[in-house]
C-alpha cells in the first residue's frame, strides 16, 4: 500500500511524500523536475504530453521543502490540478447535480485518479474546480 501524505525532514522542512515498501520520496512538486534522459535510462517511456506538462511547469518543482506541513498539501493540491485533471468528461447514463448550482448534468471533471466532481457546462472551468478542491490530508492507494 502506497501512502501520500505531508512528512516532516529531518532538517525541519516539509514535503508532500509518497511511501512504499521500500521507503519515502517526494511527489509532486516536492522533487527537482524531471529529466527525461533519468526516465530513458529506466526504460520508462513518457508521452510528449507529460513533457510538455514538464516544461509548462517546470519552475514549480523545488527541493527546499516546506515551512508547514499546510503548505506542503497545497504544493501537492496545485500539483493535482495542475497536472492530473481532466475538465471534460461525461457518464450519460447518470444525471447528477452541479456542485455550484444544482443543476442536473452528466458532466463531471476528474481530480487525480478518483475524484469526480459533478459540474454543469457553466461551471465546469478550473476556477470553481480551485475553489471546490479542498487540500489532500492524507490519501491511501493500493
Ligand atoms: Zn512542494
Ligand atoms: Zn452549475
């Protein structure tokens, strides 16, 4: 089991964090940014999406920590909706209501790998997305 959470270095700092089996690492932008030629070297492959994305945000990415353990959830929230959100998705099978305004829509935008937040075509834009996402505490995965 995987677990992601804020953890305190032993310098004091924060960093948003992702522990496994074999130890803790930063995730997010708690890390340098990528390099492809690391991932080249592991055989990994990367999609010129996932580059560009690098690039985009490229000054984000840090290994200087965090002051507060609240400070290293919001790089990681930012982090999120930066990178792992899909605005424009649709389940036609199933009418929900928006998280704004309540009206029924089949639309929904996806914040990292499981969370759904329902929301109309007037809603569903980053901003209200910002405002609904609240910051992760501590989110497990197998
Ligand atoms: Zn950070
Ligand atoms: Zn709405």
């Amino acid at each position: 089991m995987n677990v992601y959470q804020s953890r305190q270095r032993t310098d004091g700092r924060w960093e948003f964090t992702m522990t496994d089996g074999s130890g803790g690492r930063g995730i997010g932008y708690c890390h340098a940014a990528p390099v492809l030629s690391d991932f080249v070297k592991l055989g990994i492959e990367v999609s010129e999406e996932e580059q560009a994305r690098w690039r985009e945000f490229e000054s984000k990415y840090h290994t200087d920590g965090h002051a507060t353990r609240g400070e290293a959830e919001e790089c990681y929230r930012r982090f999120v909706l930066d990178n792992n959100t899909v605005l424009e998705c649709e389940d036609r099978t199933q009418q929900r209501m928006c998280k704004v305004c309540g009206a029924w829509t089949t639309k929904f935008a996806m914040v990292g790998d499981h969370k759904i937040v329902q929301l109309c075509d007037a809603h569903r834009n980053k901003e209200e997305l910002e405002k609904l996402v609240c910051k992760p505490s501590v989110i497990f995965s197998s």
